[in-house]
C-alpha cells in the first residue's frame, strides 16, 4: 500500500511495537525514490535493517529506542549515502567501522559499547554531531577528534574515559557542545577558547579536574551553561565571568574554590543569570549583596515569561537538507526539501543548535540531586551552602521575585531572617538550616502560597511559630534543633504574646502598693503582741477585769482536778 506513494520524503512509523522489519523484502530505494527521512524509533526491532543499505536517497535512519544487540558489521552499512544515523538506547556492543562516508551526525548514546574510543574514518567536514555518551569506553580522547573542522556536539558523558583534555577542542570555531562529564579526565581545563567561539555548553562535571577555571572562558559570549562541578578546582569566585551576556547556569559546586565573594560587582554582571550552584566550597566572609542586586535574570520576570514553557537552548533547527526538525515543522515547504539545502554549517555559525542533544546538568532542589534531561528558562536556584559565610542574610534576596530555590544552609550566618524573604512569591524551596540565625520566624513568610520545602532546623529562633496557609503543612523536621520555639506543629505550646525565657515582668504601681500594705500589717502585729502582753500582766497583778480573774481561777481549778483524779487512779 505504500509503496504507491512514490513521492514519499518522510516515513515515521516509530511507537509500532508490533512492526515487523524483512530484511529480505524490495529495495526502500525502489518503493521510495524520494525517501529522505526513515523513523523506527521504539518499534520492538531486534536487527539492523540492512536492508537499507542500498536506499542512496535516504538522509535519515533513526531505529533508537529498539532492542537491537551485538555487533553491526561494516557490510550491513556500506553503501547508505546517510547524513544522520541514529542507534541510541539499543544493547550494542560493537561496530566495525566507523567509515560512513559523508555522515553528520552519529548517535550511539546508551548502549553496551566499550574499548577504546573509535577512530572516525568520516570526511575532514562531515562530522558535525558525534553523541556517544553512557557507554563503557576507555582510554584517552586523543586530538585527532579536534579535526572534523564543523564539530558542533562532542557528547562522550558517563564513561570512563580518563587522561587530559585536548588543548585543541578550544580551537573549533563551531563547537557548540562540549559535554565530557562524568569521566575520569584529569589535569587543567584548556585555556584555548577562540575568540569568537559560538560555544554553549561546557560540561565537565564529575571529573579528576585540578587548577583554576581558564581565562580564556571570557571569548566564549554566546556560552549559556557551565558546569565544573564535582572536581578539585582550586580558584577565586571568577567575577570576571559576569561580562558573558547569555550565562543562564552556572555551577562551581564540590571543588576548592575559596575566599570571599566581591561585593563591589558592577550592575551590568550576570544579566540573564538563572541557577548558580557554589555549595559545598570553602568560600567565607559576608553573602554579597551587590552580586545578588545584579541578578536581574531572578527577578522581574513578566507574567507572559512565565506562561513560556521554553527550554535553555531551544530554537528552531534545520538538518542538513532544510528539514525543519523540532516546533516548525509545518513551515517547510515540499519543494525546499526536494530542490536544494541551506548550509547546516552556516546555521551552526548563526547558534543554532542541532536537535539531537539536550542540555543537561544535576542541580540539587528541595533537598535532592536532580538530573534536568532539559533546563526551563523559568527555573531558578541560588544555592550558597556548605560553606564559611557569616553575617546577615541580605535584605537584597528579597528583591528576586522570581526565584524558585534558596539554600543557605550550613554557614555561619546570623541576626534574624530578613522579612524581605516574604516577597519571594515563586519561591518552592527554602533552606536555612545549620546555622546562628536568631529572633523570631517572620511572619510575612506566610505569604509563600507555593513553598513546598521550609528547614529552619538547628539554629537559634525563638517564639512562635507562624500559622496558616504552607505552615500548616510542615512537620517537627522543619524546626528541630530550636528549643526555644514552639507552637504548631511542635508539642511545645506558647503564647503569641509572651517571650520565652524573658523573666516576668511585674507593674511597679501594685508592687509600691503591696509594700505599703505590708509595711502597716507588721506595723499592726507588733503593737498588738506588745499590747496583749501588758494587758495580762496588769490584769493579774491588780485582779481587773474580774470576769478575767474568775475566768482564768475556774479553768485553773479545772486542771487541778483532773491531775487529782488520775493520782488516786494509780495508787489504787
């Protein structure tokens, strides 16, 4: 049935678990002569379709996501004219050749394979996008890699390749990815970025890295993530990185970097800064104000932003042969992909980035590591902790209105908790753990209707704890270690209008009054005493009063008798 659509250019028959591939069926270039873009994705496939190899029209071969193992053999792909091939998240183990001629772009993503990186055997300008992250490769990465003039993604993240970087990834004008995270690279980060480079990402998390962050970081202007996480970086706060007008994310957690960070930072710095992650240094002194005042990518972010589901690096992306890949797909007319191409070089010079590959870093938000595959642009996070800050928190975080995450847990930080906080309307996240702060919880943090996360626990606050809205929803855990708190939800209970621990407070108008009646009752008790005892004398001396004296003889004759009676009682 479709063999009769003779002008066929795109066949997307991916998500078909119950397809069935022959290779033993009529040539693909037979029944399509026009066939440009062939899609399998996750159809249950357990063998390469080599059936293909003879389809010279097709420019795209995508059979990701399938369960197709072992080893492809050189035979089964000679002869395919491919621009993109892509064998993703399948259980290969190996492949015989890289030698495929003209081919762009190769994703062998997350698959079996391992040994030593292998040697492209690709024209000098074909290799554009080579992603051939988790996996088990080995060894070095050497610097024939940096001859593909046109490389713009070099994706080798998650295996264990180890040695030094070569100084001459820097030199590739058209570099636009550079993800080597999560390998065993050690030595310095180049210091060979060309002026003028077009790069985006550098990822080079989770590595053996030492020295400090390269200057040369300043030529790469249109860089939008940096992430150095999770190495031995021994260096300063690199302020000098404020001048990148793109710079969106940017991570310096787990290394050495130390001092204390400049608060004379011009305005200008960091415009669209949108995550800075430098927990778990040895950075010290006060939390800098000015920095935080620059951070205009957290704040003022307009109500249509927000309704923007859109991604770091996201845009519109031809291939090679002017197919419009991603959100516009239905602008490209038929005729454009059959006559002719716009140069996929040329809109790797003007940044746009190739479809294949996303963005992706490990941020750590309400308390977990978190793996972003993709960045929204609206996400943001400060996470200052693990440090050696001391002093205030800055009445200036106040002013991010758009922030999402704040850790500044596990400082030195002190005074109370700025009621400026309150204004921070998107915040989710909020960790102020482990530190000296002191006073009273703010109660104009209640006005945080999106706060999911609250630890104030192990500090020094004091009084009770607000109530209503998000407070009602967390626990003990979120206070624990401030034993001179109390309210809901802690069994403590308190009065909103006392202090605890204050002595009591007594008016000093009752206490004149209550010493000036005491003074007269022991004035009263003394002169009575006195009294009595000088009335009893006279009265038994002279015998007046005599119902006294006769009162007094009878109860005497009274005791006399009785001690008579009980006399006679023993005698007898």
């Amino acid at each position: 049935m479709l063999s009769k659509l003779l002008n066929l250019r795109d066949l997307d028959l991916s998500n078909n678990s119950l397809l069935s591939l022959s290779n033993n069926g009529t040539s693909v270039n037979h029944s399509f002569p026009k066939l440009l873009f062939l899609k399998f994705s996750s159809c249950n496939i357990h063998k390469f379709p080599n059936f293909l190899r003879k389809a010279e029209s097709l420019a795209l071969l995508d059979v990701s996501k399938n369960k197709i193992s072992g080893q492809i053999h050189k035979w089964e792909i000679e002869g395919m004219s491919l621009d993109t091939l892509n064998l993703s998240y399948n259980f290969l183990t190996g492949i015989d050749s890289f030698g495929f001629g003209n081919l762009e772009t190769i994703d062998l993503r997350s698959n079996l394979l391992q040994g030593s990186l292998p040697i492209l055997s690709t024209t000098r300008d074909s290799m554009q996008q080579l992603l051939i992250s988790g996996n088990n490769f080995t060894g070095e990465l050497f610097s024939y890699y940096c001859n593909s003039t046109f490389l713009s993604i070099l994706d080798l993240a998650n295996n264990s390749l180890g040695g030094k970087i070569p100084e001459c990834l820097g030199n590739l004008s058209d570099l636009l990815v550079l993800d080597l995270q999560m390998n065993k690279f050690q030595g310095t980060i180049p210091n060979s970025f060309v002026n003028g480079s077009v790069l985006r990402t550098l990822n080079l998390n989770g590595n053996q890295l030492e020295g400090i962050l390269p200057k040369s970081l300043v030529n790469c202007s249109n860089l939008e993530i940096l992430d150095v996480g999770n190495n031995n970086l021994n260096d300063t706060f690199p302020q000098w990185l404020g001048v990148l007008p793109l710079l969106k994310v940017l991570i310096l957690r787990s290394n050495r970097f130390h001092g204390a960070i400049s608060n004379s930072m011009p305005a200008f710095y960091f415009p669209q800064l949108r995550i800075i992650d430098v927990a778990q240094n040895d950075f010290m002194g006060l939390l800098p104000s000015n920095y935080f005042k620059s951070l205009k990518g957290l704040r003022d972010v307009t109500p249509a932003d927000k309704g923007k589901l859109e991604y770091i690096g996201s845009g519109q992306v031809f291939n090679r042969r002017c197919k419009l890949i991603d959100r516009c797909k239905g602008d490209v007319q038929a005729d454009k992909v059959e006559v002719g191409y716009i140069s996929y070089k040329n809109l790797i010079r003007r940044g746009s980035l190739p479809p294949l590959y996303n963005f992706c870093v490990k941020v750590v938000m309400k308390g977990l590591e978190v793996k972003l595959e993709r960045i929204l642009t609206i996400l943001t996070n400060i996470d200052f902790s693990s440090n050696r800050f001391h002093g205030e928190i800055p009445e200036e975080l106040g002013k991010l209105n758009s922030l999402i995450v704040l850790n500044l847990s596990h400082n030195s930080l002190n005074g109370q908790i700025p009621s400026s906080l309150g204004k921070l309307v998107e915040l989710e996240s909020l960790d102020l753990s482990s530190n000296k702060l002191e006073g009273k919880i703010p109660e104009q943090l209640t006005n945080l209707i999106f706060l999911s996360v609250l630890n104030l626990s192990h500090n020094e606050l004091v009084g009770h704890i607000p109530e209503g809205k998000q407070f009602n929803t967390f626990s003990n855990d979120s206070y624990i270690g401030n034993s001179r708190l109390c309210g809901f939800p802690l069994t403590k209970n308190c009065h909103e209008e006392e202090e605890p621990g204050a002595p009591p407070k007594f008016d000093e108008e009752d206490d004149s009054a209550t010493l000036f009646e005491w003074k007269f009752a022991l004035a009263g008790y003394g002169c009575g005493l006195v009294l009595g005892l000088s009335l009893g004398y006279i009265s038994f001396t002279i015998g007046k009063p005599w119902w006294v004296v006769k009162k007094v003889e009878k109860y005497q004759q009274k005791l006399v008798e009785q001690y008579n009676r009980r006399h006679k009682k023993r005698k007898t």
